[in-house]
C-alpha cells in the first residue's frame, strides 16, 4: 500500500507552554496558529512485506535520535489501532527549508515577565 498525503504547515501565534502528555506531543491546553498555504509537506507513507526496517526521511535526510523516536511513536500508535505488523517507509519534503524566516519580532509576556520570541517561519520566493 502506497498513500501520499499534502499538507499545509502552520505557524504558532500564541503557543502553548508545556505537554499534557510529552510521548504524544500532546498539549496542556489550545494554542492559536496560522495556515501558510503558500508553503507545503508532501508525506508519502508506504507498507512492502520486502522491508526489513522502517525508512524514515525528511528532505532526503535520514531520521535519527529524537526526531526518528517522535515519527516511531506515531507509527507504533498506527500499526496497534490496525494490527499491522511490518516496516513503513515514509519520505516527506518540505517546501520550507529549516532556517528561512520572514520575518521575526518579539512579544513580551505581561503575566510571566519575560521575552518570548515569535518567528513566522517562510521561505522568501517570488511565489509568496
């Protein structure tokens, strides 16, 4: 099985602070972000009884470490809901290279007395 999947990234305004659950990423309580349409990931996920081990990269790069643990997580979560029991191979590319920014401006935080940085993360090209 072979599915591809587009998606737009968004970019958070007002972040959370903290996990509810730190293995599922899951959040203590709501943030507020913005879609950036004009940018997009293309995940492809693919099952083959012929892999011997998961295949996971993003913009042609391996996952190690924490990043791959994270993606792990996830797959694990999908293979016990389905009963699924062999390797993934899942590439995903990004339009945003890590490290673009638009622009970038700070936000001070009243209530906890500190900076907090706010970045838009966006690739600048003539299709934006």
């Amino acid at each position: 099985m072979k599915a591809t999947a587009v998606a737009h990234p968004i970019q958070g305004l007002i972040k959370y602070h903290g996990l509810k659950d730190s293995t599922l990423r899951i959040p203590f309580h709501d943030s507020i972000s913005v879609c950036i349409q004009a940018l997009q990931t293309i995940t492809t996920v693919e099952t083959n009884e012929s892999f011997k081990k998961d295949f996971l990269t993003v913009n042609g790069a391996n996952l190690t470490g924490r990043n791959r643990k994270r993606v792990e997580v996830v797959l694990q979560k999908l293979k016990d809901i389905t009963g699924y029991s062999g390797h993934f191979k899942v590439v995903s590319e990004n339009s945003l290279r890590k490290g673009h920014r638009l622009f970038c401006f700070r936000l001070r935080c009243p209530w906890r007395g500190h900076m907090h940085r706010l970045r838009l993360h966006c690739r600048l090209s003539n299709s934006l």
